[in-house]
C-alpha cells in the first residue's frame, strides 16, 4: 500500500514549487521510487522539474469523449485507455510522473472517469510513496476510491489570506470524506521570526507547522533561467528546509 503524500493550497503560494522540492528529496534520498501526480489543472509540476509535458490524462478523457468509437479493431475500450495512460506516465530515474491536465468538459464522463481512476489505482500499487500536488478544492483527492491520505501538508505564504484558505480547506475534509491520518502546515516565503498575529491565527486553524520555507533567491533564479529543482544545490535555503521537513514526514507516515 503506497505512502500517501498529499498538498493543498490556494494559487500562488509556492506549492507546486514545494512539491517540486519534495521530489528533489526523494530522488536524492530513497532508493525506491516515487509517483508524482500533478492534480492542479494548471499544471506547473512537470515544467518545475525540467519536463516536456506532452500530454495529461485530460487530453485522454477529452479525446476519447470526442470519438468514443475510435477504438481500434478488436481492441477492448478498458484495454485502449490503459494503453492511453501508459503512454502519458513519464518515467524518470528516480520518480515517475503524471499530469491530470483539464478538468472536465460538458457531457457525461462517468464510464471513462471509472476506468481512468481504476487504472490510476492500480498504478498506485506499484510505488512505496506517492506524492498529490492537488488544487485548492482538492477534487481529484476526493475521486480517489480509496480515500487515505497518510499526510496532507497544506501550503501558505506568508500572509494570512494565504492562511485562512488553508483554514477553509480544513473545513471541507469532512465534506470530501477523506482518510486524513495526519496534517501539517507548510509556511512558504517565510520570515526568520514569524508574528503574533500570524501564529495566533495558525493556532485558531488547529494545524501544527511542520516547516517554514525561507525566501530563497536560488529559486527565482532557477524559475526565470527555466531550469528544474531538481539540479539546486544541497545547500539552497528552501532544498535544506525541505529535506529536514521529509525526514519528520517519514517518521510520521512509518
């Protein structure tokens, strides 16, 4: 059964940037391998990790809807889309990853959505952690059929507009019938010393801060140069912050 590592938080905050920092870790610190899923619709994961993203299970979806009897002869419609999944995995070394892509469009998706997830969970089963960069609504987490999450690591900045989104995805766990076993609070761009104020309102939302990110000029550099996270130096202020983060992530999630 796979580790389940999960992120959310509002747009803007840095949280596809600390999922990338997250599979920077695993590539340099477990020896098996890593799935990473790009569940955010606007999808910056691949691009953050140095990837040339093609296609995304979206483009299946909507590609299928379009013509759902350009099957090829003698070829089962479960079969082909497998075969479609397969070929939108990206397959990397030290993690593999795969893009959802677009949302839905009009029409009913219910056959192709079973077969899609089916697949997705079967593909699961084959990795030790699996890594969810989610949208702030977190609906592709609450498609999952199985609906464990072992971590869910929700990412602010530091502001507390960025905050109260985190407070108000808490409130829709319960909502979204989701398996939460533990949660922590991910301070991106943070200050040495973070306010009163802040903290109390981090207090107010019940999550504890598990890391606090400090604004990291190497990142800025990497992002207008279009170069992936994963070549940062061991030493980068947020790569340091990250790394201390996950060894607490696994003692928690073991």
């Amino acid at each position: 059964m796979s580790k389940i590592i999960a992120m959310a938080g509002k747009g803007g905050v840095g949280k596809t940037t600390v999922s990338a920092l997250v599979t920077r870790y695993f590539t340099k610190h477990q020896k098996e391998p890593l799935l990473a899923i790009d569940a955010d619709p606007n999808s910056n994961l691949g691009e953050t990790l140095g990837l040339d993203i093609k296609k995304t299970v979206g483009d299946i979806r909507e590609d299928f809807m379009k013509d759902p009897q350009g099957v090829p002869a003698g070829m089962d419609k479960i079969l082909y889309l497998e075969m479609l999944m397969n070929q939108v995995l990206i397959e990397e070394k030290s993690f593999d990853l795969l893009v959802m892509g677009r949302q839905e469009g009009q029409g009913c998706y219910c056959m192709v959505n079973n077969i899609l997830n089916r697949f997705a969970d079967e593909l699961e089963s084959n990795y030790k952690y699996l890594l969810v960069d989610n949208e702030a609504g977190m609906e592709h987490l609450s498609r999952r059929t199985s609906g464990k999450v072992d971590i869910l690591l929700m990412v602010t900045d530091y502001a507390l507009r960025g905050l109260r989104a985190v407070g108000r995805i808490n409130e829709m766990l319960d909502d979204l019938k989701l398996d939460v076993k533990h949660k922590g609070l991910i301070v991106n761009r943070a200050p040495e010393n973070l306010s009163k104020a802040f903290l109390g309102e981090v207090e107010n939302i019940g999550i504890p801060i598990l890391c606090t990110i400090p604004d990291d000029k190497n990142l800025l550099e990497f992002d207008m140069e279009r170069r992936s996270v994963l070549e940062m130096e061991d030493d980068s202020p947020s790569v340091a912050a990250v790394r201390d983060m996950m060894e607490k992530v696994k003692e928690i999630i073991e």
